[in-house]
C-alpha cells in the first residue's frame, strides 16, 4: 500500500487523487508544471508511516492512552479486501482514527 501511494506520487492525476483521498491542506496541485516539493511528499509519508508506528508503540499493553485499536485490529482492517476495497481506503481510515 505505502509503494501505492509512492508509485502515485510519480504523476500529477496520482498526487492530486492523494490529496483528494488525504485531504491534505493546503491541495497538491495536479499541475504538471508545478510539481509538488519533496519535502512536502516526504511529510505526507513520515505522517502516514507514524499512524503505523504510534499503533505498534501504544498497543494491548498502553491501551490506556486513548487509542482506539490495536495491532490485532489495524491487521484486521488493513488485510480485509470487504472492509476496504482500495488499500490507500484502509490507510485512510488509519490515520483518520489513530
């Protein structure tokens, strides 16, 4: 899913579908003669991947922090084609609620 998003990232349709799907603020354009600075891609992903990390850190045994899953769950999530058909869908859901 993360080489997805990356692949997308490679065209203008692909990042503005990103910034649709992210709602990122402010919008990647999908002009092609103003691309997207790398550091803007780049924290996307760091924002993204922590999502990942903050639910291995604070699972099961910190669950007291105020997550609202756990490892167990976001497997669940992510690997179910019936919850979300579309993987960056999944990713989307984990980051809306980490």
């Amino acid at each position: 899913t993360i080489s997805q998003l990356r692949q997308m990232t490679l065209d203008a349709s692909g990042r503005a579908n990103i910034s649709e799907t992210f709602n990122l603020v402010p919008a990647w354009t999908n002009n092609v003669n103003l691309p997207v600075p790398a550091i803007k891609i780049q924290n996307v992903f760091a924002q993204l991947i922590g999502v990942f990390q903050d639910v291995v850190q604070y699972s099961d045994v910190n669950n007291n922090k105020g997550r609202q899953y756990t490892v167990a769950e976001l497997c669940r999530i992510m690997e179910d084609e019936n919850t979300f058909s579309d993987p960056i869908d999944a990713v989307r859901w984990a980051s809306l609620y980490k």
